[in-house]
C-alpha cells in the first residue's frame, strides 16, 4: 500500500524556508482552497436542487443526474468540510476533525429519530387536531375501546405465530438442507421471498386467496383445491374472523422463514463435529441430538432470531394495507397509526399509536445498551 | 455381519429419501406462490379471468369432439342420446357414457345443440407479453386480444416508476453507507470528547421503529418544502437507516488490523487520506453486504414513499404504484401479476448474483430496526 501524501494538504503547507512572503502567499492559498472548495459544493449542490425541481428534461435525464448529484454532492460535502478543517492550524484540526467525520451522522440520526420520538410523545399528549391538552387520554383510549383493542389482539396472533412459525420451519429447513445434496438450490428458493416487497407479496397471496363464485372455476389456488375437495370457495382474508388474520400471518412466515433459515444454518454448522460424534457413538437417535445437542447449542441464536422476527412483525404495514386495508377486523398498530393520523387527522390518537410501537422495542434497547456497557472500547 | 451392513444402508437410503423428499416438499411449498404469479403474468387476460394458471401443465380436460342439432329428441322427456339416458336437466349438466364419453345439452330447449366430448391431454400454453405491454407503457398501447380483436388501452406507465424507484434507492443506498463509513472510522479510530455518548445515541436508535419519526419529519419536510422530492426521501431513508450502518460499519472498521493504520500516519498521512484510500477499499465486504441490504429495503419500501412522496403522481416509486393499482384495478389480474413482477425483476437480479454478501449481511446483523 503506498501513502502519497494529500494533494491539497502537499500545496498548503509552507516551508520553512520561503520567507514572508512565501508564508503569506501560502497563507493565502490556504484560505482560497478553504472557502473555494465549500463554495463549489454549495453552488453543485444548489444548482442541481434547482435543476431537478424545475427541469422538464425526459425522465431519465432528471434520474440520472439525481443520481449523480446526490450522491456525488455528498461526496463533496465531506470534502470541502475537511478541506476547512484541514486548512486550519494544526492544532484545530485534530480537535475539530472528528466531528467532520462523525458529526453528519450523528445529526442526521438526532434530527431523523431522537428529537422526532420526543416530538411524537409530545404531540401524542394533547387532542385529535394538536390543540388542547389532555394528558394521558390517548393512551385510555387505545386501551379502553374495542375497536381499538382489536390492534393488540391482531399484534399478538402477528408476533406469536409469525415468530414460532418462522422458527420452527428455518430451524426444520435448516437441519434437513445440512444433510441434503441440494443444500444450495433449496436454501436460495427459500430464502427467494427476502428479496420481494410486501407489497409485491401481497399481491401474490391475494392472487392465491381469490374467490370466484362456485359456478365457475376457481383461478386463485387455494379455493381450487377446497372446490376439489369438495369444499366452497371462500374469501379467506375477510371471513371467520379473527382467523382470517391467519390468512395474512402466512405471508410474513412465508418471508421470514428464509431469514430465519439462513442464521440457524450457521449455528448448525458452528456446532462441533466431534460433540455429534461423541453422542452418536453412544447410542443417541437423530432425534435426541436435535433436541439434546443441537437446540441446546444453538439456543442464542434462536433467541436473536425470534426477537428480530417480533420486532418485525411488530411494525408490520404494508401487507395488511395491500391485502384487506385494515377491514374485516386485520388492524395493527402500525396500520392504525397511519389511518388514525392521515385519514382521520386525529394526530394525538395517531402518535400515541406511534409510542406504543416504541414502548414495545424498549427491552430490546435495553438490552442492547447494557451489551454496549459490557464492551471494551467504550 | 454383512446382513447388519446391508440394514445399515438401508436406512441410510431411507433417511436420505425422508431427508430430501421432505425439502423437495417445503421448497416447492416455498416456491408455488411466486411461481404462479410469474406464469399468470405472460397468460393472456381472459385465460387468467376463466382458469387456474396450473391448467398450462399438460392435464386431462373435456375436449368437445362432436356437436349436431337434437333431432328428432323431445327434451320434455327423458332422452336417450349416443347410449346415455336422461333427462334435459340432466343432459345439461353432461352424462358421462360407460365409454368415456360425455354428453351435454348446450343451450335452451328450442334452439340448443348436443355436444359429445371427450377427455382428451391438453394445456392452456398461450403466451403473451401483452400484459407486460399494458403496464409498462407510458401513453396509448394497442393490445390484440386472444381472439384477434384489437383493443387501444392507454398503459399504466410503470416505466416512470421504475426509474423514479431508481432514483429513489441508488442514493438512498450510496449517501447512508458514506455517511455511516465515516462516522463508524471516527469512532473506531479518532478520540473525542462526546465520542461514548454519540455512540450510545446509535446503538439507543437501533430498533426504533421509523413510524415514530414520520409526523415531526413530515412537518419539518412541509416547511422546508422537501416533501416530495427525491432529496427529502433519500434524507428519510438516509435517517432511518444510519443508526445499522454506523453500528456494523463500526464492527468491522474497527476489527481491522491496527497496524496498517499505525504505519500509514507514521508515512504522514491524514486522517482523510486514510479513510479514502486505506479504510473505505479495505471495507469493500462490508459495505457491499449493508448496500445490499439497504437497496432491498428502499426499493421495496412502500410506507417511507408513501408519507413523504404523497400524492405526487410524476415521482410515485413502484411500490407506491403497485399498492395504487391493487385498490383501483383489484380484479385485473394480468396487470397485478405482470405488475408485481416489474417490481421483483431487479431485487430477483440484486439477491441472485450478490447471495454471497446478501447472506453475509444477515450473519453481521443487517436487520433493520
């Protein structure tokens, strides 16, 4: 690896000898350099925000230069804010430049999630249209009502089945894909759905449940096999409630299985040869390694596993949305945020829905923090 | 002795049968839903309309053979027709004859005509990219229908989606990585003051979930007139995904060899020279398994785009448009399925070349909060 020393830095620095006037001139070039370099990337940056607002280019213009000024633009931000503080004594630099480095980020993460969580607990305080005071009343209400009540009850069959769903068949597909030829092609078709928007999920299981009257033939997959069987055709997502929840809780285990298959395959393959021999050659079955041996072992990467998976499902939005919009008794809590804030604008109803999400990763964070305690460096 | 071999490999001929029957079962369990919406996409519009997408596999259906007028026949009565007995009602329902035969009255009484069939191997293999034609043009398309009629239909336009959902997740992806790379090599490798608790701050910001943060940011994005523009939603997904990329990016950053570093400053350079020509090529693996992670995720965001694109037509992403036509054009399968799969078509490309990274991703912890 070669170190060339940085252009701009080489140019600035006077020498020793050069004299006054050298020391000056250098001085001077320093500070040209300094506000040079900011101000073309204040004029980059300006000009290509004015440029895609205004513009009618074709479509693929205005996405390609996007695309180059977004990205390029913060690129050069970083540039021109290390070119100052490269160009001040040296002291200030080493005091200053960790926070060009630093700063950006943790700015942009206090303005996107830390000011925003107080902000939302604040609004989630006072009235539908942010103007009166009311205290807890929100949170009484999302806790009193039935109609609201049935957010949780939703959540809870979410959390529960998606999760111990999701882990048992990764766990299964795992351990069975270990022993297989076809570990690869059967891992890659599991884990295909990952790569799939909810969205786009959504409109694949909606395709299965489709009903058809019993007259003519089923085109959705599910009510052909019951039509088959003899059965009647049935519009799964919205009848039976709140079992029809289950019709949608299939698509996130369908999503999440590969997930979950993925990171039980490498715990599986951590597990010790000689520690499976061992017990083999002391008479255990395949089945009580699984359960003796393997889950054992692997135990805290089932936990990870399942508490990635509640977290997820926790937030779940865009399924329900596409697949039922909230009716027949499939709210969540993320869903209900939205229809309470944008299509009701009761805003404090809608951020205390927000909070609750929040209160709910709370352990999570916790213990996430107390891991970071725990860790040298810090 | 050789007896107990031979059982022995029978089991184990046994147990590999259970073993791969049984994945052979789940993976294509796993695999029908997607593949059924990727054949319905090429079928034409009425086929999807009047039958199953697994009809396109070689299977036995009633295939009429013969056809002639009821002479002769009092369909007040009961009829006997080319060996099969019964009446009207029954005859339209079809009698099946001891031959394999069927025979159904089609029509009404006065004017309808007797059809013999027969089953016969046949698949319903017609094949269009119409659908495709429909959904991604921009202005008028003319689309010929299975029974030759042409029909002027004007396209959904998911081309401008396409490119917007481009221009959506390819900076949403670069400005987050660059951003967090910086940060995770102050944390790793510069000292001061506020380092630990700035820290805390991304590790405390982990799992929050983005909902909380929709409300202010949308009112700061109303007065800053950023609310739908590509700047303001690459900002929200910069946001939401900062606190994961920092974390990982510092996990790795950290772990490298402290030494390289060491001799570098010890050559003079500085802590920018570094970053860019030691650190950032050093990271390739890291970067390149979050980048996968974060395009996946922008590209198949809906509720970001949702919020803070709105209701803005030109730079609605795919999913925003997705989710438009499920409400406006529910029944319309040929242009969900084709639809749907315009939206899979790169993240498909993204995960089957990139596996290795994408997985890679998953053991470091790329699991979005």
């Amino acid at each position: 690896m070669t170190n060339k020393p940085p252009p701009i830095a080489e140019v600035a620095h006077p020498e020793e000898s050069i004299g006054l006037v050298g020391r000056v001139l250098a001085f001077l070039l320093r500070v040209l350099i300094a506000v040079a370099i900011p101000a073309l990337a204040m004029a980059v940056f300006i000009l290509g925000f004015r440029f895609l607002r205004e513009s009618d280019a074709p479509k693929f213009v205005i996405v390609l230069v996007s695309i180059v000024w977004g990205v390029g633009g913060v690129g050069l931000l970083y540039l021109a804010a290390n070119t100052m503080v490269e160009a001040l004594p040296d002291r200030w630099t080493a005091l200053l430049q960790p926070y060009v480095f630093v700063g950006p980020a943790v700015a942009i993460l206090v303005w996107y999630l830390l000011i925003p969580t107080f902000r939302t607990i604040y609004i989630s305080l006072f009235d539908r249209s942010s103007e009166n005071f009311v205290g807890l009343q929100n949170y009484i209400d999302i806790f009193t009502q039935r109609d609201l009540l049935i957010t949780f009850r939703n959540n809870l069959m979410w959390i529960v089945f998606g999760a111990t769903f999701a882990v048992i068949f990764g766990l299964l597909i795992a351990v069975l894909a270990d022993r297989s030829k076809f570990e690869r092609t059967a891992k890659a078709l599991i884990f295909l759905p990952m790569a799939i928007s909810f969205v786009g999920a959504g409109i694949i299981w909606n395709f299965i449940y489709e009903v058809k009257d019993i007259s003519v033939p089923q085109i959705g997959l599910l009510n052909a096999i019951v039509v088959a069987l003899g059965g009647e055709p049935r519009a799964w997502t919205a009848t039976v409630q709140p079992w029809n929840n289950l019709f949608l809780i299939v698509i996130v285990i369908w999503l999440q299985t590969g997930f979950a298959m993925v990171l039980f395959s490498a715990a599986l393959k951590g597990i010790p040869d000689d520690l499976l021999e061992a017990a083999r050659v002391d008479g255990a079955s395949e089945i009580q390694i699984f359960f003796r041996i393997m889950i054992p072992y692997i135990m805290g990467t089932i936990i990870t596993v399942a508490t990635t998976i509640v977290i997820f499902t926790l937030k779940i939005f865009d399924i329900v949305i596409v697949m039922t919009g909230g009716q027949f008794g499939t709210e969540v809590i993320a869903t209900q945020f939205y229809r309470q804030y944008f299509t009701n604008r009761n805003f404090g109803l809608g951020s205390a829905f927000a909070v609750i999400l929040v209160l709910a990763v709370l352990p999570v964070m916790a213990y996430n923090l107390r891991r970071l305690a725990e860790e040298e460096g810090f | 002795m050789s007896l107990k071999l031979g059982g022995h490999k029978r089991e184990q001929r046994i147990s590999f049968l259970l073993v791969n029957g049984f994945l052979f079962l789940l993976v294509v369990l796993w695999s029908i839903p997607t593949f059924g919406l990727f054949v319905s996409s090429f079928r034409t519009k009425e086929d999807i309309q009047s039958s199953g997408w697994w009809l396109i596999f070689p299977h036995k259906e009633w295939v009429m053979t013969e056809e002639f007028k009821p002479e002769g026949l009092d369909p007040n009565s009961v009829m006997t027709i080319e060996g099969a007995t019964g009446t009207f009602e029954e005859f339209r329902e079809g009698i099946e004859t001891p031959d394999g035969k069927r025979i159904r009255w089609v029509g009404n009484k006065r004017r309808g005509k007797i059809q013999v069939e027969e089953q016969k191997w046949t698949m319903k293999a017609n094949f269009t990219l119409a659908n495709y034609e429909e959904v991604l043009t921009g202005g008028e398309v003319k689309i010929t229908r299975a029974d030759g009629s042409e029909e002027v239909i004007k396209g959904e336009n998911l081309t401008n989606a396409f490119l917007n959902s481009l221009a959506v997740a390819i900076p949403s992806t670069v400005i987050p990585i660059l951003i967090a790379a910086f940060a995770a090599y102050g944390f790793a490798w510069m000292r001061f003051s506020g380092r630990k608790l700035f820290f805390v701050i991304v590790v405390a910001l982990l799992v929050v979930p983005l909902q909380i943060a929709l409300v202010p940011i949308l009112r700061d994005y109303v007065r800053l007139g950023l609310n739908g523009t590509f700047l303001g939603v690459w900002l929200a997904h910069t946001g939401f995904g900062l606190a994961l990329a920092t974390y990982l990016l510092y996990n790795y950053i950290s772990g490298l060899p402290r030494d390289i570093l060491e001799s570098a400053f010890i050559d003079g350079a500085s802590h920018f020279t570094i970053f860019v020509r030691l650190i950032l090529p050093l990271s390739v693996p890291a970067l390149a398994s979050f980048a996968i992670f974060q395009f996946l995720w922008v590209w198949n965001d809906y509720l970001v785009a949702l919020i803070f694109i709105g209701e803005k037509q030109d730079v609605k992403v795919l999913t925003m448009r997705l989710a438009d036509l499920v409400g406006s054009r529910g029944a319309d399968w040929h242009l969900l399925t084709a639809g749907a799969f315009v939206s899979m078509v790169l993240p498909l490309i993204v995960f089957f070349s990139l596996q290795r990274y994408f997985v890679r991703g998953l053991l470091a912890g790329s699991v979005k909060g």
